[in-house]
C-alpha cells in the first residue's frame, strides 16, 4: 500500500516484457487508484455545499503506457482524474485500474483480461490505437466499453461499446476534410496512415477521396507505413516529386512531426492538418517539437479551451484541480474526462444504485443526444447502434487551431467547420 493524497492506493506489481517491434509482448501494469484527487472525502466539495455520494463503481482504464504510441497514453491518467473528479461532485464515486497495452496487440489483450479476470471492474475505459485487439474479448465477456473509436470499426457494430468521438467509419467519405483542405488553399493532397491500423489507413483513404472531391489533386497516398516508425525522408521525397502541398498523417504524434521535420529538410511549401498533438501534446513530440510544428494546423473533435466557453472552463478546471494540470490540456485529457462523464451519463440513465453491466448497456443504447459536457459546442450525437457509421463525431464537425509562437489560435469560421456525410466508401489498403 502506498498513499495518495488523503486516501491510500495500492500498486499492484508491475510486470512488462517488451520488445523492438510489434511481435514484442507487454503484460499488464495494474495500479489501484483512489476514486478522486479532491482529498478523498465522502462527499466532494460543490459551490454550494457537498454532493452525498450515491454510487460507487470500479472501472478498468486499458490505455498505451509505454511503446510507440505512449505519446498520449502518458497523460490518459490526467483526463481520467478530471473526470473521476468532476463525477463526484456529481455524486459518482468511481475507482480505477490502468493497464498498460505495451503498444501492442498481445499487450491490449493482456491487459483486457487482466482488468476483468483480476479486477473484476464494472466497465472498461478503452484509449488506446490497439483496442481492436480486445475488442472481441470485451464484447464477449459483456463489459461496458466507453472510450474513443480510434484504433477500428469494431465500435460501430459492437452494442457494448460506446465512443465518446461519436461513430464514425473512417472507409466512409465525408465532405469536412475536403472542406477543410479547400479552405487552406490547398491544391493538391498528400496522406500517410499506418498498415496495422484500420483507423489510420482508412481515414486517410477517405481523406484523399474527400479532398478529390474538393477539387484537389491527390498527388500521394500510402497506407503501408510500419506503425512507430519514424524514418520519414522516403516518404517526405515522394511527396515532394508529386507537388503536394496540403499534407493529411492518419499518425501517432511523434510520427507526424518526424514527417513535418523531413518534409521541412526538402524545403517542400506546405501546410499540414494534424490530428495530433494539440495543446500540452506538443511537447512530447520530441526535441524541437515547437519549432517544427510552427505554422501547421490541428484538428480537433471538440471546442478548443482557447475559446473560453463555459464547457472549456469547466473542463480545463477539472483538469487543473484533480489532475494538476495547468496550462494547455492535451487530447488524452479530453478523451479521459469525456469517457468517464459517459460512463456517469449512462449511469444517470439507468437510475439504478447499482445497474447490471447488462442494464448499463441497454441504457447507454438509447442516449441519443450526448453533448459531452457542452464541449461539442452544441452539437450532438447517439450513443444508439442505429445510424452508427453514417456521421463522424458531433455532426461532422472539427475545430482547427493553428500554432503560431506559443499559442494555438483558434482558425476563424473553422470554429466549427462541419461536412456531410457522402455515398463514398473506401475499403481495404
């Protein structure tokens, strides 16, 4: 036993082996943590009093630690926290596991197991680019699922399963990204994903075919890159022989920016959308991170905390008071916050002390207008498994944010910018 802050948390042994590349396994890093960062109180402190807590849950976070993709995986917990806080005030008291998927497939289904077998939690917090690899399991075994729909499509068919992104199927077109491109003067669009990562590949598939549609001339795609690497300056070649100049990296952070730097070394003109490595990310994009992303733009499935909204300030709050955070959020402080608030929303629904897994469930599938705290600006989605796949995030929409000096500045009527949905599919690599 080890204490943590006011309340005592036990670290339970820690055990990896993990090796170069993905045939490496990792085995699971479980550490019991207090239900809240706000001293450990029966009731957490409100504006106007204290809020008597009316539930207590235990939740597995499986999330990557350590490996290539630990870029966000390290600050998981952060988001976790905020969350974890904030529900208290509501009056959910949830205590939490992390496991550690290693960056690897065995790993996520590892710590899967783990989490169920000797943890026994209640539902699974899933934040990982190897979920997909203990998808099955979960689904299987009937665990509540809340996380982000980033690594595959399996969160669009599974009933168990719900994503704080929204349902969107990455093979599916839509008009945002081509808007988007048209909109920074792009004329002709280069993408990169990972070969092992549906979610990579086919976002940026789809990517091309929206730019395509925007009138852009799609100069170079590749959807074969092995995941974690960071030998960039084939691929930044290519891309500078095809003339591209709107650049689209379906990547892990530290990948993206390895692809921004080799694209720089050519002196290739050119302007890169990011779905990584906004806010406090930035910084562990490697040395020199900030002065390669100098200039680019980052895309965003919820209003950035520049726009000083109420949702923003509640958020950054939380985050700033349970997790310790101050300053720039990063995108897992997102992801952990609006995972445990869906778990607190299905909980509200099912208005029981304590719901089945299975009644959980049933709940969840009827909430049709999640608004995450307020964070998707108004914007919607269900939660439901009719219409999955047919919008991506809160009605196609994204907030891009450019960084100049030290600051993301929030693009103008890019705050949202929102597509539609097209006929378009691509498939396969």
């Amino acid at each position: 036993m080890r204490p943590g802050g006011a309340q005592s948390a036990a670290r339970v042994s820690r055990a990896r082996a993990v090796a170069a590349g993905l045939t490496s396994a990792a085995l699971m890093l479980g550490t019991a943590c207090s239900g809240s960062s706000s001293g450990g109180n029966a009731a957490a402190s409100t504006g106007s009093g204290t809020t008597p807590v009316r539930q207590t849950i235990t939740v597995g976070v499986l999330t990557d630690l350590t490996g290539p993709a630990a870029v966000l995986g390290r600050t998981t917990e952060e988001g976790i926290k905020a969350g974890v806080g904030f529900a208290r005030q509501q009056g959910y008291d949830i205590k939490y596991y992390l496991a550690d998927t290693g960056s690897t497939p065995s790993g996520a289904l590892t710590g899967a197991r783990a989490l169920v077998q000797q943890h026994r939690v209640f539902a699974v917090v899933l934040l990982s680019q190897l979920g997909f690899a203990a998808s099955t399991y979960l689904t299987q075994q009937g665990i509540p699922v809340v996380g982000a729909n980033g690594d595959g499509p399996e969160w669009l068919h599974s009933r168990n399963m719900f994503s704080i992104l929204g349902f969107g199927d990455y093979a599916r077109v839509i008009t945002t990204h081509g808007h988007i491109f048209e909109a920074l003067g792009g004329k002709v669009f280069g993408g990169i994903g990972y070969g092992i990562e549906p979610s990579s590949y086919e976002v940026v598939k789809s990517a091309a075919e929206s730019a395509r549609m925007a009138g852009l001339r799609v100069g170079y795609v590749n959807t074969h890159l092995p995941f974690g690497t960071t030998d960039l300056g084939p691929v930044a070649i290519a891309m500078k022989n095809a003339g591209v100049d709107v650049v689209y990296p379906g990547l892990a952070q530290a990948t993206s920016f390895a692809l921004i730097k080799a694209l720089q070394q050519q002196g290739v003109k050119f302007k890169a959308v990011l779905p990584a490595g906004y806010g406090g990310d930035l910084t562990g994009g490697g040395p020199g991170a900030s002065q390669v992303a100098q200039g680019q733009y980052f895309q965003l499935g919820f209003e950035p905390v520049e726009l000083n909204t109420p949702a923003t300030r509640r958020f950054a709050d939380a985050v700033a008071r349970y997790a310790g955070r101050r300053g720039e959020p990063t995108l897992s402080d997102y992801l952990g916050y609006l995972s445990i608030d869906g778990i607190v929303t299905g909980l509200k629904a099912s208005g029981q002390d304590q719901p089945s897994r299975a009644a959980f469930i049933d709940k969840m599938l009827t909430i049709r207008n999640y608004n995450g705290q307020g964070l998707y600006g108004g914007h919607t989605f269900s939660f439901a498994l009719q219409g999955r796949g047919s919008v991506v995030g809160a009605d196609n929409c994204s907030w891009i944010v450019r960084y100049v000096g030290t600051t993301f500045v929030p693009v103008p009527k890019m705050q949202p910018i929102c597509g539609t949905t097209t006929g378009e599919t691509v498939s396969g690599q």
